[in-house]
C-alpha cells in the first residue's frame, strides 16, 4: 500500500542513504586536496549547504508569490516552513565557511569573502522575518505581510550580492578571487551527490516539519470547535 | 492616470500639511541629525581619515530616516485613520507613494541643513555624495515606508522597524559610501538606481498586500 503518508519516511530515507554515501565519497573516495589538504573537504558541506539554503529561499518566495496571487491554502505555512528551513541551512552556511576560513586564512571571519558576508546578511534578513512574523497576530493579515516580507528576500539576494561585489572594491582594494579546486571529474560527481544529498535532507526535514505544523492547526481547530 | 496622480498629489499634500501645522516631526529629525553628527566628532580619533567621516555621515543619514520612518505613520495609528484612507476611492498604491513623496520631502529638509552641517564640522562635500544621497533618499523613503506600513501591524512597532529596515538598507549604504570614497562614483550611482528602481517597484506593487486582509 502506498499512500501519501508513505511518501516522508521515503524520503527521509533517501536523505539519509544519500548523505551517507556522499560523506563516504568524501573522505574515502576522492584524492585530498595538494593544497589545503583535508580542510579542503569541507569544501563538500558548504557549497551545498549555502546552494541549498538558496533553494529554501526560493520556494519559501515562490509559496509567498503564490500565496499573494491565487491564495491556495496553505501557501502561507508553507512559505514559513520553507523559510525556516533555509535559515537553518543558512546557519550551517555560516559556521561550516567560518570554519573553513579559519583552516585555510587563519581567521573565523573574513569580510572578504562575498559568500559569508552575504549569508550574513541573509540571516538577519530572514531572523527579521521571524521576529514581524512572531509580532502579529495569525491571520490573513499576518499571512499577507509575512509573504511580502519572503518577496522582498529574493529581491534582496542578488542585490545584496552585488553591493557586496561593489564594496569589495572599496573596503579590500584587491579583490579576493575563490578560484576553488580545479574540478577533476571525481571531484564534480562527489560534490553534485553532496548537493543531492543536502537537496534531499532540506527537503524531507521541510515535509517533517509541514506535517507538524499541519498538525497543530488542525488540532488547534478541533480544540476551538470543542470549545 | 490624471485621477491617480491627483490621489497621490492630494495625499501627499495632506501629509505635508499635517507637518506645517503640527511640526512634529522636522524638527526632531534636525536635532537628531546634527547631535549625530557631534556625537561622530566625538566617536572617530582626531587623526581619523577624511574617508571615515563620510562613512559617518551615511550612518547619521541612515538612523534620521530611520527615526522619520517610525513616524511616517503616527497620523494613520490614531483614531484607525488608516482603515478611513483604505475606504477612500483611491488605488492603495497611491497611499504608499504619497507617504514615500511626504517622507522625502522630511528627509530632504532635515539633509538641507544636516549636509552643510557635515561640510562645516568635518570636510567638504563633491557631487557625487550629493547626488548619492538624494538617489539613497528614494530607496530609503520606498523601502522604508513600505516597511514602516508592516511594522505597523505588529505588536512591537517601535522595536520592529529597525529590524526589518536596516538588512534591507544595507545595499544602500554601499552604494551611498562607496559614491562618496570611491575614485569612481558613477558605477556606485548606477548601483543605487538600480536598487532604487527594483525596490520602489515592489514596494509600489506589494503595498495593497501590506494594509488589506
């Protein structure tokens, strides 16, 4: 029998076996680094992690667009599980680049690089998000300022990415350029199933936490009814 | 299109009226502009480079808009003046463009006196700061009221507005400070009009969303 409830534990599944085997291809299968060495590996988590925060993001926005436009029910929770999630990976973002600056500059925080200035950005961003959500009142007019606020998000992403671009030039007149590894082709396949990895576990913690909430509202409404 | 700018010019006229009469909210932003500026004298070492006092001064700029923003709509919270302006017969965009129009001009005002203010206490300004600011004015003011309009709904106003805005200004203060230090300004311009286009035109479009159910 294969019913919808069958559909999380299958994923979760799947995010599990895949981060597995994405973290056995990391440290057993692919050759480490000339340069950086082992610290290099971490190269693994974060992009990933950072490409997958953006695609919390993304679908948290588009919910919200869709929630403003056609108003399908439950496109505000959704937006605002999204959401939730992509701070989480943004989080990660932060701390798993800080530990990498810290192994290859020496420092555990480097205005120069434009990634984690812009996830911090992001992060106060989106820790806003939670604070208006949190202020007001559940409703149709929370639903309506949270999903602008999501909008905004995506607008402030690629501009925030050029002003950091932009202020590089000023504040560290020599620009740091990330060439990365040269990707071999053992490197790309490692990296593109870290990154389905990450996909797949952003996504099954997203329908964990959906079906939660659903729960609660859903409880919420019986207890009103009873009531 | 005439009916839709007689809206925003009536509006807008509203809320700068309001000010003449009442005068509430000028004065403080002068005062608060240049105590800010004194508090800067203050705060940057006296062999602090020329460069950190025009970083200053965007800070100085951004906290005045900032504590304008917080009264952009202390006429509107009394008396549910709002739900009166939703009723009306206008386009709700309209609302938000007279109130950016009326919060600029206040910005404007208090600029009018905070710039030679600057150029008197630490050093002279080129154009491009100046034109820097009136483009940095438009993406505060549209963002700003925007975003005023949201706090506005929440329990901890006051509080909220600071939060929400300054993420959203931080592209502003790159592009206002990096007009006024950098060899070349233009691309900084073009950056702030850029920012200015992008954010007035969701801010315009999203506004209906912020006040209505």
């Amino acid at each position: 029998m294969w019913s919808r409830n069958n559909a999380v534990p299958a994923l979760a599944a799947a995010a599990g076996l895949l981060v597995c085997a994405s973290i056995a291809l990391i440290f057993f299968w692919i050759p480490e680094d000339a340069d950086q060495g082992i610290s290099q590996k971490i190269f693994y988590f974060h992009v990933p992690i950072a490409l997958t925060a953006y695609a919390c993001f993304g679908w948290g926005a588009l919910k919200a667009f869709l929630h403003l436009w056609r108003r399908p029910p439950g496109a505000d929770l959704e937006s605002y599980v999204a959401i939730h999630q992509g701070v989480i990976f943004g989080a990660l973002t932060l701390i798993t680049g800080s530990i990498w600056a810290r192994a290859s500059w020496g420092v555990w925080w480097a205005w120069s690089s434009e990634q984690l200035v812009l996830f911090l950005v992001l992060f106060l961003f989106y820790s806003a998000y939670f604070m208006l959500r949190f202020s007001v009142e559940p409703g149709p007019a929370r639903a309506n300022l949270c999903a602008v606020y999501a909008l905004f998000g995506v607008v402030l992403i690629p501009i925030s990415f050029l002003a950091i671009r932009l202020a590089n030039d000023f504040i560290h007149p020599t620009v740091f350029t990330s060439q990365g590894p040269q990707m071999a082709g053992s490197m790309f396949f490692t990296f593109c199933v870290a990154w389905a990895a990450m996909l797949t576990l952003a996504a099954a913690l997203y329908h964990i936490e959906l079906a939660g909430k659903r729960l609660d509202v859903s409880l919420r409404e019986l207890r009103e009814r009873l009531a | 299109m005439s009916g839709y700018l007689r809206d925003v010019a009536l509006l807008t006229r509203k809320d700068v009226l309001l000010e003449l009469r009442a005068r509430d909210a000028v004065p403080a932003l002068l005062l608060f502009v240049v105590s800010a500026l004194v508090v800067f004298h203050f705060a940057l070492p006296a062999d602090a480079a020329e460069l950190a006092a025009k970083g200053m001064l965007w800070v100085a700029i951004l906290f005045t808009a900032l504590l304008g923003l917080g009264r952009a709509f202390q006429a509107e919270r009394q008396q549910s003046m709002l739900d009166g302006l939703l009723l009306a017969p206008c386009d709700r965009s309209a609302i938000w463009l007279a109130k950016t129009l009326a919060t600029i001009v206040f910005l404007g005002v208090a600029e009018l006196v905070a710039l030679p203010a600057f150029a008197l206490f630490f050093s002279a300004l080129d154009w491009e700061t100046v034109a820097g600011i009136a483009l940095a004015n438009l993406g505060i003011c549209a963002v700003g009221t925007l975003v005023a309009a949201m706090a506005l709904a929440s329990r901890a106003r006051e509080l909220l507005l600071p939060l929400l805005f300054l993420p959203l200004a931080i592209p502003i203060v790159v592009g206002g400070v990096g007009a006024s230090v950098a060899d070349d300004g233009g691309r900084y311009l073009g950056f702030l009009a850029l920012y200015d286009a992008v954010f007035a035109i969701i801010s315009w479009a999203s506004f209906e969303y912020v006040v209505t159910e």
